[in-house]
C-alpha cells in the first residue's frame, strides 16, 4: 500500500527534486539568517545565478524577506519549514534510513539529517537544532541534565529557549576539561545553555586526568560528592562520539598512550571510556565524571554525532549504548553505516 508522499512522487517524479532544493534553501536561510546570496550560495554549493531564481520565488511567496543585512526567513517560511520536515525526509529516504539504524542499534530513536557533515557547515546547526527539539520536547519539572563537552553538543546552545510553563531545570557538567578549548567545554556548555532556557546549572573544575592518589583525594571533596549525586539523579544525558584517537589526542595523552590504546584496538570514545569494534571497554580515564552505569540508569540519553570518518566510532560505541538513547547525525554518515551494516550482514549470508 503506497502512503500518500509515495503516490505523489510516483505521479510527479520531477516535483521531489525542486522541492528539496527549495526546501534546502529555505532551512539553510532560517539557520544562519540574516545571511546573503553569496554567503548561501557558497554554503550549499550552488551558483549565485541559482540561488536568485529560487530565493526571489521564495520572496515572492512570501516566505523569505530581504534586509539590509541579509535574507531573513518570515513567520510563514518558518511554518512552512515545520508542515513540509515529514514529507521531504520521507521522499528522501531519510526516514527510512532511520529506522535501519534503530532496528540494528535497537535504540529508541535515530534521526537522520540531510546533507554531509563534511562538505556543509550548515549540518551542525541542523543537528544541534533537532537534538534540542528532541530534548526540550521531554523536559520536565525538577530535571537533572548531565552534558558533556565538544562541538556536536554545543550546537544544541543557539537552539534552546526558556519553556512554557517555565521548568526547573538543572544541568551540570558531565566531566572537567579537556585539552584547551574552553569554549567546547562541559563547564561552558552547562552555563551557557542554563543561560538560554533561564535556568540553573552545576560546573565541575577538575583536570581530567588524575594520579589513583589525587582521584581518592578528590571523591571525599563536597563539591565532587555533590556532583557524583547529581549523576546519580540524571535524567537526562545529553554527550556526543569521539574516535578514540582524536579524543586522545584532544586530551594531550603521551604518544605511550596513544600506543596503547592502538594495542587494544580501541575505536571510540565516549564519558572517558575507550571501546574496542565489538563494544568492549579497553580502557578508561581516572577522572571524575559522569559513569557509564549512571548513563544507563537515566531516563533519556541523547547522541549527537556526524561525519563519515567517525562511523566505525559510532558502530562501536552503539553496541553498548543504553536503549532509551535518540541518536542525531547527518545523511552522509548514517547512509555509510547502513552501508557497513549492509556489507555485515552479506557476508554473515554467505
């Protein structure tokens, strides 16, 4: 039985086509307005000739408005962005593509992006943006929300507003610092996003990596064992994916260390925890922190994680991700583990 999207693309094939474009340009202006031909152009790989035919049919529709400072997405051109997300990931295949990863990951939910992380810098705002919606739709009085730090996760930040009916909200950082860049950091993303919903939140200033002696030292302090009880009332977990050797790298570890880890084969990482291709831990980080089992125990769990040349990280970490996780990336590294676990189960066949 055909759906009614699947009628439509079968009577009019050519329609998909123009409506995914203007539907590309259109999103890409409401993420990074007030922004110019030139500046969308470059963005989306099209010409400026392309982007003024499709952009002034837009504004003539009334779903775009051109300002002195840049093309700006109106109220309708918002709705319209809303009323047409189903439909378009259903034409594209995007829906689809997302429940061959739930059923295979046997998580809660995937949501699949459109485009390659890689080649558009407009992808993290998409995936920030969706990873919020997810979040913000589950909110409740009283939540606790560990966050931990890096650019997938900070792209929630623009994306979060104070909610109706105002929720008491707490989040706290899920581990200390990381290498030097203090702006990707659990610490300044709690604050910042508390800033943005009007809420409070709890930071956590320690090394991240800590002698067995410092590490006991540490877990008597009151401001660690406020916050190991803050984990253990967590929520919600928000965190992202890392390749194990580009957060080793990130964490300034000994080129011994990186040895190591290629020893045991480590491919991902995630909460200080390093995993093998099968999802067994091969190593860990003594620090203080969020624990895997405090993960597990949370209602919700959101991943946000994009790129290609991080899907052997991904297929790793998601054989031991806990089950209530929503997991957010883009088209290109979605297609490319579907791609694997295609080839995977071909040869089991064989």
């Amino acid at each position: 039985m055909l759906t009614v999207p699947e009628a439509q693309q079968r009577l009019l094939p050519e329609m998909y086509p123009l409506l995914q474009a203007r539907y590309r340009i259109l999103q890409a202006v409401q993420l990074m307005q007030p922004i110019g031909r030139r500046t969308l152009a470059d963005s989306l790989k099209m010409t400026e000739r392309e982007i003024r035919k499709e952009t002034d049919i837009l504004r003539e529709q009334g779903l775009l408005d051109a300002q002195k400072s840049g093309m700006v997405c109106t109220d309708d051109g918002d709705i319209v962005i809303e009323k047409l997300r189903a439909i378009v990931y259903e034409w594209s295949g995007l829906t689809q593509l997302a429940k061959v990863l739930e059923s295979h990951f046997g998580i809660q939910r995937v949501v699949v992006v459109p485009g390659d992380y890689n080649e558009d810098h407009t992808i993290l705002s998409m995936l920030g943006k969706e990873a919020a919606l997810q979040f913000m739709s589950a909110a409740f009085d009283e939540q606790v929300v560990a966050v931990t730090g890096g650019k997938s996760v900070a792209s929630l930040a623009q994306f979060l507003h104070p909610l109706d009916g105002q929720k008491d909200i707490t989040f706290v950082a899920a581990r200390g610092g990381i290498g030097h860049e203090m702006q990707m950091q659990a610490n300044t993303l709690v604050a910042t996003f508390a800033m943005q919903m009007e809420t409070q939140y709890r930071t956590l200033f320690l090394p991240e990596h800590l002698s067995e002696q410092a590490y006991q030292a540490m877990l008597t302090e009151p401001m660690v064992t406020e916050m190991m009880a803050f984990y253990d009332q967590a929520d919600c977990v928000i965190h992202g994916i890392g390749s194990a050797e580009e957060m080793a790298i990130r964490r300034n570890s000994s080129p011994e260390d990186l040895r190591i880890l290629e020893e045991k084969g480590a491919v991902s990482e995630a909460f200080g925890y390093y995993f093998n291709a099968d999802g067994e831990i091969v190593h860990r980080i003594r620090t203080i922190g969020i624990q895997l089992e405090q993960v597990q125990n949370s209602e919700q769990v959101i991943a946000v994680a994009a790129g290609k040349q991080k899907v052997n990280a991904m297929l790793s970490y998601f054989k031991v991700a806990p089950k209530q996780t929503i997991f957010v990336t883009d088209e290109a590294a979605a297609k490319a583990i579907a791609a694997k676990i295609s080839s995977i189960e071909n040869k089991h066949l064989e």
